[in-house]
C-alpha cells in the first residue's frame, strides 16, 4: 500500500449566500481578490466565485440568488468545518478590531494562543473565520510548521500545557544552530559583562 503525498492545500469550497454578499464579504472585508467566476458546473442554479487568500491558491464559493446572510452559526457536529484561519500581518491584526467595530461586525475581540494571536467572527451564512498572526517568524530557510514541531518537542519535555513565546525562541535558536555554520567551537549562550 503505499500514500498519496499532497503539498498543500489546492482549493477551499464554501457554500455562501448571495453573489454580491459573498462579493461583499471575501474581497470587501476580507481583501481578497475577486479572480474569476462562472456558473457551478455540477449545478446549473449556482454560481462559482473565485478568490485569492493571499498565497495564489484559492477560495471558491458556491452562490445562490435564494440564500440570504443569516448569521447563525453553522454546524459543529463531528465531521463538519469548526472554522476556517487566514494568516494576516502583525499590522492589520492590529487592526482588526476597530475595523469590524466599524462595520457592527461581532467578534471574539484578540485570543492569545501562545503561538499567534486569534480574532474570530462569523461569514454571512455563520462559518466561523479566524484571523490570526504568528508571533514568530522563523529562520531563513525554515517553515512556520518547522519551528511549531521543534516548540512543541521543548514543550512535551518541558511538561507544559501549550506551546508558549519561550519554547518558540528556544526552537528558532536551535533550528539556527542546526541550518547556519559559525566558526566558533562552542556557540553555547554567554554573558559577555
């Protein structure tokens, strides 16, 4: 037996509400570019949105004249979507709040996660959308999820509940250690005073 390998995450599909709603919401609250549309090829009452998230792949939303906003959460039973995360810059996290204050969007106002910080609220039709930034940016040629494994290692060892600030510096310091040569013969920390 043997897997199939996947590299990343090609496409999200949703079920919106209304075009212009789901317009309104992907790229006027959300920044995401409108990319394309055409009609839902395996429903002929559907139209098929296409946007930009911000990485080149895509989100796509399925939309129907009849479906209206109506803001009630949608489902968390076992097997259905809890939500959906979009990295955002430390900047517009910043902002977020007073942006939706703004607009009488309900929010969860700033959730620190040891790792990154969260904001959720829900899409027209009640999905819950997160927007999180981490709190970290990890070495030259490294991944997020590079430094996570190393952190939460440190943090297994440690017996720690989450994965925290210091277990993500520990982890970039030893991604370093291991990526960068230096030619000193012993790197350990130092007080110099």
């Amino acid at each position: 037996m043997r897997k199939m390998q996947v590299q990343g995450v090609h496409h999200i599909t949703l079920t919106g509400a209304d075009r212009q709603s789901s317009i309104d919401f992907w790229e006027g609250l959300l920044g995401m570019p409108f990319i394309f549309d055409q009609p839902n090829l395996d429903n002929a009452d559907e139209g098929h949105l296409y946007f930009d998230p911000g990485d080149g792949r895509l989100i796509t939303v399925f939309t129907n004249e009849s479906r209206k906003p109506v803001h009630d959460r949608t489902p968390t039973d076992p097997g259905c979507v809890h939500h959906l995360a979009f990295n955002v810059s430390m900047a517009t996290h910043r902002q977020v709040v007073a942006r939706l204050d703004a607009r009488g969007i309900a929010h969860s106002g700033v959730k620190d996660r040891g790792f990154m910080d969260s904001i959720y609220f829900k899409d027209p039709l009640g999905l819950l959308i997160e927007l999180a930034t981490y709190k970290f940016e990890p070495p030259r040629g490294s991944s997020h999820a590079e430094v996570m494994i190393e952190a939460h290692r440190i943090r297994v060892a440690s017996g720690d509940k989450a994965i925290g600030e210091e277990h993500l510096a520990d982890a970039i310091e030893m991604i370093v250690e291991r990526s960068q040569q230096s030619r000193s013969e012993d790197r350990r920390a130092k007080n110099p005073y």
